[in-house]
C-alpha cells in the first residue's frame, strides 16, 4: 500500500446481518485502505460472502453502517454505490460481443457512444482481449471469458472492487496468471478490491491484507505473513496452512525458552511471547516446512536447539519438495516438508531408516490446550 492512501477508506461499523433468527455477521468493525488488496478468507457459512454483499449494497445491514470515502452506504441501492462485483459465473450475454458486453453498463448509463467506444478500447487493449472484440462469449476459453466480466467491472471505474470467488473456475496454471494480471490492472488503475474467497493459496498471494471469518466473525486480520507465521489462536494456526500438533504440558522456564514436554522420552525447547505456567497443559504447533530432517549417522549437524531421532514412516517425491512422516516415539509422528534444492545425501532416505529431525525453539508456537 502506497503511503498517503487513505486508511480508512472504508469503514465497516459494528455491522449486524440477521436472517430470522440466525446471525450471520456478528457485530464486525473493520478499516479497509484505498489501494489495497483486501480478503476475505473463510470456509462455508462463515459469513464472508454476506459480509461482501452488504458491501456491494445487495443486503442491508441489521445493524450498523458502511462508510465509502466518507459516504455513508448503509441501505442505498447498489446501482448507486462506488464499487462493482464480479461473480464466479461470470453472466456474459451470450448474443453480445465481447465489446458489446464490455460496454453494457455505460450504454446504460448513457454515456456517449464516442466515450463508451474509447474506454472499452482502452479496456480491451489493457486484458489483452483487442483480438476478440467481436467475437461471442461462447468463442472464448474460460480465462478470456474471466477477463472479460472484470474488464466489464472495470470499465465503469468503480471506486471498490468486489470479487466473489473469481478464479475458482480455472485451472491451476490459468489461476496463478489470472492472479498475477488483476494485481497488474489494480496497481495500474489504483483500485482497492475486496476478494472473498475459501482459497487460503489465493488470498495468501494476491492479498495485502486478509481477514479471516469464521461463524460471522473477523478472527484475525493481517497481511498474509503476519497471520502464517504469528496466529493469534489454535483455529487460525490450524486454518492457514498445513499443521503438525502434539498435546503436552509446560515443564517451565529455562534460558528464556519454554519447556515442554510431549512424552515420557520428549522434551523440546520453545521460544515463545506468551507467558506459560509450570504444569499447564498446551497444544504446540509447527509447520512441516520449519523442520529439518537428517539421516542418522551423516556428517551434516543441524544448528537447532531441538534434535529428535526417530524412524520414517512415509517419504512423497513432489519434484519441488519431498515430505517425509517421521516416528519420533511416544505415539507421535512428525511431518517433515523440505525444498529439493540440491542434490544431497538425503535422496537416500527412504521408509524404515532412523533419521534425526532437527526442530529449531522459533519455529513453534503454544496455545492453550
């Protein structure tokens, strides 16, 4: 975000979204920054699509208001609100031209047909889609037809940005470049969007920001690194991203770190902001990617606090990275992600070898059992 945006360009208010007696959005207070990127990340029924609805002036709060660069929103229809939405389906017509389509909403508006002529060319030429202007959406592949619903969007220079689950229709390959053009057209255009969407991959790259729902509240807000590497509770950590989680219980303090132990013959060492008590039962976490495994015997010596011998139980070659399912005793199985970087001697390791796993005291966090 770029400095002097305004912070506050959008204020969502202790909003409220009743539907008879089941609340949808309960009692939510959120800034959103002109210019940025902003997700809404959630799993079914956590409320983020109502949220973005009152947004887009489609549902009226129950309670509360929304404030759009300082015009209160709250109510008025959404045919008279600074923002357009871009649904999943896309709703191209499909007797219109791309152009045709493209420009609908100005002719509506009654712009003239020399402007509306010149900005859907403008339009056009920035999505890449000046080859096809005449052609019909039926003639389009499933990328060209996406682009051609935000260049409708767009074309209309909203203030906001609203997309609804808008690259869950596309292939992996297809997303990935999808994702990288809209943040091309926002930085260009310096739109502020409001993505809702269940793809913790998408939010994560396109986001500035992100706010994470769950039973019609906001759990977490902040940018994607922020929520992957300090979650703020057991259901964020567990949410984001794959999870190793083993219960124990706090052994005490010891050179600033927090002991813990898992099991009889498992004891680890944890840097940790929160203060823990001697004796309290805790869940700790760590990401498969933090770890480091060894075979047993190699001259390699991992620089961590934590090392743990143990035996593997899986090994998967993904070609960028392999993940390995480590017995360390106890009951408990560690799962190890490493980057192929190199070759080295670990592409030896293979199911039934000891190894070590090297657990660095940083790369975990406690939460309340």
């Amino acid at each position: 975000m770029a400095t002097g945006q305004n912070a506050e360009f959008i204020r969502i208010e202790n909003i409220v979204k009743k539907f008879g007696e089941v609340t949808a959005v309960q009692n939510i207070s959120l800034n959103i920054h002109q210019g940025e990127v902003f997700c809404l990340l959630g799993g079914s029924g956590s409320g983020k699509s109502t949220l973005l609805r009152m947004l887009a002036g489609f549902d009226a709060p129950t309670e509360g208001r929304i404030i759009i660069d300082g015009d209160d929103i709250s109510g008025k229809p959404p045919e008279r609100l600074p923002v357009n939405m871009m649904f999943q389906s896309y709703a191209l017509f499909p007797h219109m031209t791309v152009a045709k389509n493209i420009g609908y909403g100005l002719r509506r508006d009654g712009v003239s047909k020399a402007e509306t002529k010149q900005r859907v060319d403008e339009i056009l030429e920035m999505v890449k889609l000046t080859p096809f202007a005449d052609r019909k959406p039926s003639q389009l592949s499933g990328g060209q037809r996406q682009r051609v619903a935000l260049a409708r969007c767009i074309v209309k220079r909203p203030k906001v940005l609203m997309l609804d689950e808008p690259l869950g229709a596309l292939d992996k390959k297809l997303r990935e470049e999808t994702q990288q053009e809209l943040l091309k057209i926002q930085q260009e255009l310096g739109l502020t969007y409001i993505v809702v969407t269940h793809d913790q991959e998408e939010a994560m790259t396109m986001a500035d920001r992100i706010g994470i729902m769950n039973l019609g509240q906001i759990v977490q807000v902040g940018p994607p690194r922020e929520l992957y590497e300090q979650p703020n509770s057991m259901f964020i950590a567990d949410f984001v991203g794959s999870l190793n989680k083993f219960p124990g219980s706090v052994l005490g303090q010891e050179d600033g770190r927090t002991v813990v132990r898992l099991s009889e013959d498992l004891v680890l060492k944890i840097e940790t902001p929160f203060e823990h008590n001697t004796g309290e039962d805790v869940m700790l976490t760590t990401r498969p990617e933090k770890l480091e495994v060894f075979p047993e015997g190699s001259s390699d010596q991992p620089a961590t606090q934590n090392v743990v011998s143990g035996t593997v139980k899986f090994v998967g070659y993904m070609g960028e990275q392999t993940n390995y399912t480590v017995d360390v005793g106890g009951g408990i199985e560690v799962r190890v992600a490493e980057q192929n970087h190199h070759m080295s001697t670990k592409v030896t390791i293979a199911r039934g070898d000891t190894v070590r796993v090297a657990w660095p005291a940083r790369a975990s966090h406690l939460f309340a059992a």
